[in-house]
C-alpha cells in the first residue's frame, strides 16, 4: 500500500527505478476523487509524506523521464 511505497521512497532516494515505481504506485493508489475511500488515500499519501517523497524524486532524478511522468502524475492524483 501507501506505506510501503513511501517507505521503499524514503529508504533508497538515489535509485531512480524505486523512485519511478513508487511514484507510479502511489499515483495508481491515489487515483479518483468520487469516494470517502480515495480521498482517505490521497489524506494517508500527504500525511506519510509521500508528497514531499515525490518532490524530492523529481529534483533528484530530473533526466529520468520515469521519475518525471510517475511523478507528475502522482503529484496530480494526490492534490487533485
């Protein structure tokens, strides 16, 4: 889950294949705003600090166009 994205993220901030794949899951958790469940996720993903964690992947990895596309979509689907 949300966690264990955020985790791996926090745990391996140089390796820029954790950092895509953590973007990419929490953008897949995170994604929908219809539900009290998807909005719960999105609250679980900021209060982790998954939102900083992506921030932090995007400037570390700028020539990464993973990091970059999960990233920014991640961003989007936590904010959004």
């Amino acid at each position: 889950g949300i966690e264990v994205a955020v985790a791996a993220m926090l745990a391996h901030p140089q390796v820029a294949h954790v950092q895509e794949y953590g973007c990419w899951a929490v953008a897949c958790v995170c994604v929908g705003t219809d539900d009290a469940a998807a909005l719960a996720r999105m609250q679980r993903t900021a209060d982790a600090g998954g939102i900083e964690l992506i921030v932090a992947a995007l400037q570390a990895h700028p020539q990464v166009a993973g990091v970059q596309q999960f990233g920014c979509l991640a961003m989007n689907n936590v904010c959004f």
